[in-house]
C-alpha cells in the first residue's frame, strides 16, 4: 500500500507539473498578445499628428485643388495613427470613389473629416473594398456601436473581393457582412470582382466615372483559385482618361496582390503604361515586381504605409517601403512619395511623411500635391538614413 501509494504521489506530481507547464505557456501566449498586439478601437491619436503637421487647423488637412482646374484628383490619405493602411479618395466632376478604407476603425474619423471637404452631398457613388484585411476594411466591418463608411455615406455601388480565407464567425468579417448587408438594403449596389470581368448580375467590367474617364475592374486568377494569403485576393482596378488621338492617362490600383497575383495579372489583362501606380502591399518586398513593373513602367508611385514601423517586422530592410521596393521600382522613376513616418512604434509616435497626397490630371499636365510637403521619397531624410540609394538614383 505504502509503495502504491508513492506511485500515485509521483503521477500526480507529474501530471500537475504539466498542467501547470500548459497553463503557463498559454497564460503567457495570451499575455503578450494582450500587450503586444494592436487594438482595433483603442488606439489614441495626438493632435501634433493628427492633421498633417498643420497645428493651426481642426480638421485633417485638406488640398485646395480648385485653382488646378484639375478633370481628375486622386488622394492618398492619412489614416491618424501609427498603422499602415490603405485608403484611396477619387474624384471627377460626376463620381466621388473610396478604394478601402483602413487602417483601424479609429481611422474613420480622420478619414470622414478629409472626405467631408470634398463630398459635399454625402454620397459615395463607387466604394471598392479591394480584400479583407483589417488594414483595408476596417472602416466597412465596425461593430454596431461604430459608424462605419456605409453608416456615414450613401454608397451607391460596392465592388468586393471574390474569394476569402475569413472565417464566416470572424467577428470583424461577420461585421462587414452585417454593414454591407444593411447599406444593400438601403438601395446600394452589390457587385464582386467576378461579377464585374464576367459581366454578370447587372455588374460590367467597365464604369463611367467621368467625361472621358472610366473605371476599369481587371481580370486577376486569384478571384476564382484560392491562395494562401488574403492579399492575392485583392479587387484590381484601373481608372483611364481619355486625353484624345485615341490616347489615355492612366492610373493602377492593386491592393495589396502579391508576386505570383501580378504575373497572373500581366497575363490575364493588356496592361498599358501608367502614370500613376498605388505601391502594391504598401511598398513591401513580395509585391511591386519586375514582371509588373517592366510593362506599366509608372511615372509617379505612391505609397500607403507608415514608414519605417515595426508593425510586421522588426527587420529594418524589410519595413515599409523596402529596400527590394525601391530597388526595383529606381529604374521607372524616382517620383515616389510616401503618407505617413513613423518616429517611435512603442511609444506610438508618428508624424507625416508627404502627408495626404493628392494626385491632379489634366489631358496636358498633371501636378502631385502633398499636405505636408512635396519632398520625393530619395531626397528624404528618413531615406538618406534608412535606404540604400540605387545607382540611377544618384
């Protein structure tokens, strides 16, 4: 009895050492997740960084775009925090465009107070929500004690992502169900990608946002194959203008679609060579490739990202826009400007960059506006002590 007796003492004590091994290394997992990963409605926003560098105003700084006389703007917004996210405002004489709106929920107010000085009767006629991700769609997927874009404005058309990895009980998709849900019952528009390049449900690939101007959804293999990775899934689009002689000025948007999604998109769409190119993934090492780059061979990149944070990775080459980035895009052009820098990611610390960056067409002409200054990504202190200098940059 006596010897059966320590046998179960010694497995008792066994198994409660694991037990109390398991517990502490899950403790511990939730902890530093608690501690270390962001809070979608709980991130403070300062004054000093708020509105573009500007103290005097009260509200996030706008471009006066009025003396351009300018058929085409396209914006690249700040977002109000230290996040990198994208958030693309477009504007004819007919049509107002929102592509995504990130990088947080708390985003939205920075994002409604910009938007407000130029949609000024409250409605969206084209919203695209380009993949679901937070960084993209958190100003679409807000709980319903939030505001969200489709609870602030009239969206008449919504295009979406075709596929998804999210999971349907997800509390931020299952959000964006409910939003889009509602604003469809409201009278808006619903179309995916898929059903844009297939011309189906009333959906057409192309959209006239403008005299001249359109709005394009491109082909990508990615809206009917699964892929590892949400970013592959992104909505791609490209708006022309017409400029005539049966010439155009044009303008890509790719979301965040990865090195294999671009070859796809080379192959599967006749892309010509653009003016202006959002930076895929926010200027990241995996997107922005030569496949891509060789053909549309931009003249102006912007990218949406808060640069230098460690948001995803504290490898300093890696951080956005990276030094592969810059690598590859040198030998295009070296107009590239970038939203917001970061100064101290603990410390959420963060300051403009260019600042909201407004990008203006004219059939002759075109101008790049930023709200806090004009200064090309190279000439760039951050740059300088950040970045190596390609060769064609010198």
């Amino acid at each position: 009895m006596i010897v059966a007796k320590k046998k179960t003492s010694t497995v008792n004590k066994v198994m409660l050492s694991f037990l109390a091994l398991v517990i502490g290394v899950v403790g511990s997992f939730y902890l530093f997740n608690y501690f270390t990963l962001p809070l979608t409605d709980e991130v403070s926003v300062t004054d000093e960084v708020y509105y573009s560098n500007d103290p005097s105003s009260d509200g996030n700084v706008s471009v006066d775009i009025s003396s351009y006389g300018a058929e085409l703007s396209i914006h690249f917004l700040e977002l109000g925090n230290k996040y990198t996210g994208d958030c693309t405002f477009i504007q004819t004489a007919e049509a107002d465009i929102l592509i995504d709106c990130g990088s947080k929920s708390n985003s939205i107010s920075t994002v409604s107070n910009y938007l407000n000085q130029y949609v000024t009767d409250g409605v969206l006629e084209y919203v695209i929500v380009t993949h679901a991700h937070q960084d993209h769609y958190a100003g679409f997927a807000t709980s319903t004690k939030i505001d969200s874009i489709f609870d602030l404005y009239e969206c008449e058309t919504i295009i979406d992502f075709s596929m998804t990895n999210q999971k349907e009980t997800s509390t931020m998709y299952s959000n964006y169900q409910r939003e889009l849900s509602d604003e469809i019952a409201k009278g808006a528009k619903h179309y995916t990608a898929l059903e844009c390049v297939n011309n189906e449900n009333g959906a057409t690939d192309v959209f006239e946002i403008g005299d001249g101007i359109t709005l394009q959804i491109l082909d990508s293999f990615y809206y009917t194959n699964k892929s590892s990775t949400e970013n592959n899934y992104s909505v791609c689009c490209m708006i022309s203008q017409d400029v005539g002689n049966g010439e155009s000025k044009n303008f890509l948007f790719t979301g965040d679609l990865e090195a294999d999604g671009e070859e796809y998109l080379v192959e599967m769409n006749e892309l010509p060579k653009v003016e202006l190119y959002k930076a895929g993934h926010h200027g990241s090492k995996t997107s922005s490739t030569t496949t891509l780059l060789s053909v549309i061979q931009p003249e102006v990149v912007c990218v949406c990202c808060c640069a230098g944070s460690s948001e995803y990775t504290k490898v300093a080459e890696n951080q956005f826009p990276t030094q592969e980035f810059v690598d590859r895009i040198a030998p295009y052009t070296d107009q590239v400007f970038v939203t917001t820098l970061c100064v101290d990611y603990a410390n959420n610390e963060f300051t403009s960059f260019n600042g909201n960056i407004v990008y203006l067409s004219k059939a002759d002409e075109y101008a790049v506006v930023c709200s806090n200054n004009n200064t090309i990504l190279k000439n760039s202190d951050w740059f300088k002590n950040n970045r190596t200098c390609p060769d064609v940059w010198k």
